[in-house]
C-alpha cells in the first residue's frame, strides 16, 4: 500500500460529503489516484469541466462504431483489433456457422462477451451453450471453437500474460454483485461427445501475436472426463446485482466484474437511481489519470452519453476530464424515470492503449464536439 501524502481539508465554498449537496450552481470534478481508490480532492466549478469551446491533440475523446464493422471472420484471431497494449488487446469479432478448425490463446486469459447471437462452444473442458450478454473466461492454452446457431458478435479482451481473477468485493462480501455459484461450467454430455470423431482438424495457437496450426487426424477436444479447479467458465449480465447506495452516487469500481494485471472489466446493469436530494444522479466529472477508459455499449438506454447506441465503443485517454454529456447533465440532481435501463462493459486499463487500424474507418469524428454544452 503505498504512503500517500494525506490532509483532508475544505477550502471555500465546498460540500464535505462527496458527490453529494453540491454547492447551488456549481459542477463536482474528482481528482484521484489509483482509479478511485487513492486519495482523490473534489473541486466544485461554476462552469462543466467538459464546456470547452474547441480541442485539439491526442487527448481527445474517440468513439468508434463497431456495428459498422462489415467482415464476418471464420476465426477470432482474423477479427479486427479496437484497442490494444502489451497487457490487454480487443477485438470484436462478428462471425455465423460453424468454425471448422479450433483455436488455442497461449497469449494470455480470454475474455468473450456475446453481444449479439447464440450458439454453443466446444473446448477442452466440454460443452457450453453461449448467447447475448454471456462473459465466457477462457484460460490461457484453452483450445475451443464456436458453432452458431445465430450469428454472433463478440467483444475479445486478452488478458495478455495474465489472468483473470474475481474481485475482492470487501465489505459486501464474497456474495455480492453476483455469488461465484453463479458461474457456470462446461460439461461434458451428448453434444461433446457427438463431437468428436477421426477426422482431421486444425488448431490455430496464437503466441505473440502470431499464428501457428498443428494438424490433428482426430479432434483433439476428446477428453471422456477431467478434474481439477481450473475451467472455462460462464456469467450473464442479467445475473449481475450491481451495488447500490440512494444517498451516494457510487464510482465505477464498485462495478467490478473481473480483474487482470494491469486492468480491470466491470459491468453497468440496470440499478435503481439515487434517491437522496442531494445526491448526484448521473457519473460525476472525473480526470481518472492513472487508466484508459473504455466502455463497450451493449443494450438498453445509456443515460450519461448523447448519440450513442449498442456496439458502439467510446474511449477516455487517461488524463482526459469526462463525466455526463449536457443533456445528462441537465437532470443531475432530478432523473424522469425511476432506474437505469443500460448494459454496458467499461475496461480500465494502466498503461496507454493505441487504436486499431481496422476501426478508423468507423470512428465518429465529432464525439469531442458532443460534450460542448452548459448542462443548464
């Protein structure tokens, strides 16, 4: 635990519980270390943060359309890169039938979130049917493929060298958010078992981001049984409770969902608003200068953003102010509605990521102009 230099204090005009009974007329922004962990100071401004009237640099906010990604991929180490750095790379994959070689991540932990589709995946540990809104943790050396019975659009997060791990849910307790009874496992039944055969099949191993296949005469996803505390493993976000508080807006690390070495996956679910009257209603302005911020959009209405839709990706360089767009800005303090109505994954990274080549042809220029605007 490192020793930050500590001395709590109020200067000014300045409410003393954060994120609550702002000042009338004033806009709360956090300055905080380690991603709302650290010690962190809460400005109140007159103006937004993010009421800028031109930007200009590398700092600039990007979002990216995916759903405009055309090409289907028979393989996801074909499909197109988002984001990436040494400890973490996406990719969104959009893909229909059935694979007809298998693949194998020596890389690092496998991340799969099923935006759109279903099917059922074949892999070492056996078989498990996948639809939308499944996260599905594949270890690292994992081999497995995808039969389709819809097509399927897939968010790819790599834990590069790493593995996933569940959070520390701390006071809450091991139960909280979702209880690890909830994560279900692939079995080995019928459909496994009809699976295999003498045939020969391919398995495509991806090591340093380059790609080898050895051949097999036979399916090499023949194991008749197995044991041991290592498997694939499986959590829908329907079954996610996220944490609430009606008289404290909470950060977005309460919503953590699963952790790696250099960064972290969480998951906004639908939750009831706060309730208090002087407790914000919408994501408080915030620099978050120690991580990357992305957040993948996956249903429902997105309350703090403008113009944005599912299979959209938005991305935060870190030290980049950001918080609610105007027009979430404006209901603050009063929402209309009693509850969120979104489902979206955030991946907070440490290191600085760069942008895929494949996704410029589908970037939404104009999102730094969005966050123009008084939120009055």
């Amino acid at each position: 635990m490192k020793r930050y230099i500590g001395y709590p204090r109020v200067e000014g005009q300045a409410s003393r519980q954060a994120h609550c009974d702002l000042p009338p007329g004033t806009f709360e922004r956090e300055m905080s270390k380690e991603g709302f962990f650290g010690p962190a100071a809460f400005f109140h401004h007159r103006h937004p943060p993010t009421g800028w009237s031109d930007f200009e640099g590398p700092l600039r906010p990007r979002a990216f359309d995916l759903t405009r990604l055309d090409p289907v991929a028979p393989s996801p180490w074909d499909a197109p890169e988002v984001l990436y750095n040494p400890h973490c790379r996406l990719r969104f994959w959009r893909t229909e039938g059935a694979m007809d070689h298998l693949v194998r991540n020596a890389d690092g932990d496998e991340l799969v979130f099923v935006h759109r589709g279903r099917g059922d995946l074949f892999c070492d540990f056996g078989h498990l049917a996948v639809e939308a809104g499944d996260y599905v943790v594949l270890p690292r050396g994992t081999m497995w493929r995808l039969e389709c019975a819809e097509p399927v659009q897939a968010l790819l997060i790599e834990a590069t060298n790493s593995s996933y791990v569940l959070p520390d849910k701390g006071l809450a307790g091991n139960h909280a958010i979702f209880d690890p009874a909830m994560l279900d496992t692939p079995r080995i039944d019928e459909a496994f078992l009809a699976q295999q055969g003498e045939r020969s099949w391919r398995v495509a191993i991806k090591r340093r981001n380059a790609v080898s296949v050895a051949t097999y005469p036979f399916n090499p996803l023949d194991a008749v049984g197995w044991h041991g505390d290592l498997s694939a493993c499986r959590v829908n976000v329907r079954d996610l409770r996220p944490l609430m508080s009606h008289r404290y807006h909470l950060p977005p690390s309460a919503h953590t969902t699963f952790l790696a070495d250099r960064f972290v996956v969480c998951t906004f679910a639908p939750r009831p608003f706060e309730t208090d009257p002087g407790a914000l209603k919408v994501p408080f302005f915030h620099n978050n200068d120690d991580y990357e911020e992305v957040i993948f959009y996956h249903d429902g209405d997105f309350f703090s953003r403008d113009n944005i839709h599912p299979g959209m990706v938005t991305f935060h360089p870190s030290g980049f102010t950001h918080g609610p767009h105007p027009k979430a800005l404006s209901r603050m303090l009063v929402q209309t509605r009693p509850a969120t109505d979104e489902y979206a994954v955030m991946i907070d990274t440490r290191d600085a990521l760069e942008v895929g080549a494949a996704v410029g042809s589908c970037e939404w220029t104009g999102y730094v102009d969005s966050w123009k605007g008084s939120g009055k």
